[in-house]
C-alpha cells in the first residue's frame, strides 16, 4: 500500500491530532460552560459591585449599589431580570472556549510533549508543567480575549436595563461590530493583558495541578487511570485556579467593563496595574477575592465536567489520556 493511501486508511485522530485533540477539548468546553454558565455570570456581577473608581467619578451619583452575597445576587437576577438571563452572554461564552480551551489543551500538550520533555514513565517535572501550564493558558488567551470582552460587557447589560441606562448591544454580532467601529481592531482585544495574566495564572492552577496530580496518583497510588482519578485531580484544579485567578479576573472584568471616552480609552483606570492598586487602596487587599466564592463553586464543577468529558470523549475517539 501506498504512503498516502495508507495515511488515508488511518482513523481521523491518527491523521489530524491536533485538529482532533483541538475539537474534542472544545467541545468539552462548550458542555462545561453551559452546565456552568449562571455561576460566572453571578461572579461577573458580584465584581463589578462597589467600585471604588466609580464613586470617585461620580458615574452614578446618587445611586447606592446594594451588596448580595452570590445566593442572593443571582435570586435578585431571577426576580429582577428573569430565569433566562443566567444565560445572558452564554454565546460569546461559547466561542470564547471553543478557542480557549482547544488551543491551550493542543498548545499544553505540545509544550509538555514535544518542547519541555517528559520523561517515558510519564512523570513531568512540576517546574516544567507550570512553565507549560502558564504558557498555554496565556497563548490561548490571547487569540480568545475578543469573545470574552463581548462576553463580559453583555453580562453587564441586564443590570444597565435595571439602572435605566440603554442597551449598548443588540446580539452578539452587533456587539463585535460596535466595538470593532469604535475602537478599530485594537478594541477588540482591550484588557488583553489582564486577561493574558488571568489565564497563566488560572492554568497553572488547572492544566498544571491536573497534570501533575493527576500522574502523581497513577504513579505512586493504586489508583489507575479512571473517572476517580480525573475527579480527584480535577477538584484540586479547580480550587487551586480559584485561588490563583480570581485578583487577576476582578482586575480584567472592571477593565472591560469601564466606560470609554470617544478614542476606545478608558475612563477610570490607564492599565491593569493602575486597576489593581485602585482596587486595593479604594476597597481593601480583599476586595480583590470578590466573587470568590461563585468563581470557586463554578471552577470546581467546570473543571470536573469538563476533565471528565475531555477524557471520556479521548478514550472514545482512541486518544490516549491526556
């Protein structure tokens, strides 16, 4: 048989597997953030809450933005707003991880596989796993940070209804092409940094932590390679990513949720940094773990049904664990 007719032969994830392991991790993604979604919206809200740049601007004068903790925050959405609007941005949600998720599992992968090395017994230094975790987090940030900028400002639009402001978008697509008008390309990526940070630091927490517990458990338990095993590593994921990500995901949410003058520039803070230190100076060092709590409860399950997921869907389609 022939090289080429014998390539043809070869089942799909043999021929293509990056393009393979690339769709099967987004459409993991894409359940995850759905079972999901009413939990980051919650946080999302929650952040955005009692911001101190805002009071000294004066933007809402006059106005006193009452706190709730995440269980009331999202019964007050449902009375005020309706059931349904849990799932407001829930779309550009969807295309945010179809290309986060699957260009920061290929890009991990190639980094722990290929570049950094890991050993035939499977172990994978822990310096090199964060090294890689952070890279691909970041990598994969950065070509997803456009959806997540609309993500987040259509989150913001129920209570700007509430507020008796007008709704700036009309859908998804509206929303890329009013911002793409007003701010040109770089628009779309405003808050691109924070974001970037975010991500490293939440992959080191995720790709990193599941990585190494999970081959950790397989290498010195007897445990073996199975649902138990990627729930165990998952649930560690997950409380570890909250920890790491949530100073930097309040950052990045009030960056690109921050009015912007006639230029795309914001009006309350220069950069992430002037963000931060606002923040910590305006509302205290904790005001940084807002939405800790809805961040952690809605990282813990994404990361178990998506882990859980990815990896049936894997031993399905042939791929080997990740």
């Amino acid at each position: 048989m022939l090289p080429a007719e014998e390539e043809k032969s070869l089942p799909l994830p043999e021929r293509w597997p990056r393009a393979s392991k690339f769709t099967l991790s987004a459409c993991a993604a894409a359940v995850a953030e759905l079972v999901t979604f009413p939990l980051d919206l919650t946080k999302t809200r929650l952040q955005v809450q009692g911001e101190a740049a805002i009071r000294r601007s004066g933007t809402v004068a006059g106005q006193v933005v009452p706190y709730r903790g995440m269980l009331r925050t999202a019964v007050g959405i449902v009375q005020e707003e309706g059931l349904l609007k849990l799932w407001q941005g829930a779309t550009p949600a969807l295309y945010r991880h179809i290309v986060y998720s699957g260009v920061r599992i290929v890009a991990y992968e190639h980094l722990r596989d290929s570049v950094l090395g890991r050993a035939e017994d499977g172990s994978f230094p822990f310096w090199k796993a964060v090294v890689g975790g952070m890279s691909a987090g970041a990598i994969g940030q950065f070509f997803a940070s456009p959806t997540d900028l609309v993500k987040v400002q259509m989150q913001m639009e129920g209570k700007r209804k509430l507020e008796g402001k007008p709704l700036r978008f009309q859908g998804v697509h509206h929303a890329f092409m009013k911002i793409l008008s007003e701010g040109g390309i770089r628009g779309l990526w405003v808050g691109w940094v924070p974001n970037v940070q975010r991500a490293a630091l939440v992959n080191m927490g995720d790709l990193t932590t599941y990585d190494s517990v999970k081959h950790f458990l397989l290498l010195n338990t007897p445990l073996v390679d199975n649902s138990v095993t990627h729930s165990v590593a998952s649930a560690c994921s997950g409380l570890v990513a909250a920890v790491l990500g949530t100073p930097a995901d309040v950052v990045k949410t009030r960056i690109m949720n921050q009015p912007r003058g006639n230029h795309g520039r914001g009006l309350l803070y220069k950069s992430s940094m002037d963000c931060l230190i606002q923040t910590v100076q305006g509302e205290g060092f904790m005001s940084l773990y807002k939405g800790f709590m809805p961040t952690w409860m809605r990282m813990a399950p994404w990361s178990l049904v998506f882990w859980l997921t990815y990896e049936q869907i894997r031993r399905i389609c042939g791929i080997s664990s990740f």
